[in-house]
C-alpha cells in the first residue's frame, strides 16, 4: 500500500482538495502591514480573514529601488528575510498597501 496522500479526495459525492494545494495556486505578494510589517508570501483572502502562507518578513529590503523592485525582480543578495513558520494570520484592514510579484523571482526562496 502506498503511503502517499492524494491530493483530492470525494466523500458522498463531494470533492475534497488537500489544504497544501490550495494555497500554493495563491499569488505571490509583498504585503505592508501597519506598525512597519512588511511581508512576503503567498495570499489568500476570505473575506476580511487573510493568509501568507510559505511567508516571511522582510527585514532589510536590500535594494535600491524599494519594494517595487522586489516585487519585480525578487530578493537581491542583501534582502535580509526572516522565515515565518507555519501561517501569517491577519485581518484586511491591517493591510496598508500589497504588491503583486514576479512568482518566478520568488519561488526559491518561499
């Protein structure tokens, strides 16, 4: 019997997707938060519940154009990120401002 754990599953009829997998379809984005937190990860938002799931805080930009060049050509060699274990949980209106990202200039380091 195998060990692996499908990724969808029906249970009287209803189709089930494995938590993991929702979440890595989710976009990429750098989000500032009040008091001075700016995050990256992947979001998702339910309402005014949101998520930074693979996230971490940005402790020093590293760059020279901000946050916008982050945003589109990923951590340079002076970001200095600090991984979060396990799920960033907040409400929508802590959200000061979010920047999408170039998922590809992130995802080796999410």
């Amino acid at each position: 019997m195998s060990s692996a754990c499908p990724d969808t599953m029906t249970v009287d009829g209803e189709k089930y997707v494995k938590a993991s997998k929702v979440y890595e379809d989710s976009p990429v984005k750098i989000v500032i938060l009040q008091r001075g937190w700016v995050m990256v990860g992947r979001f998702e938002r339910d309402g005014s519940e949101c998520k930074l799931h693979d996230a971490s805080v940005i402790r020093a930009w590293g760059s020279t154009n901000g946050l916008g060049q982050l945003a589109h050509d990923g951590p340079t060699t002076k970001t200095k990120l600090d991984k979060c274990h396990g799920v960033v949980e907040f409400d929508y209106l802590t959200v000061v401002a979010s920047i999408s990202c170039a998922e590809e200039k992130w995802v080796t380091v999410l």
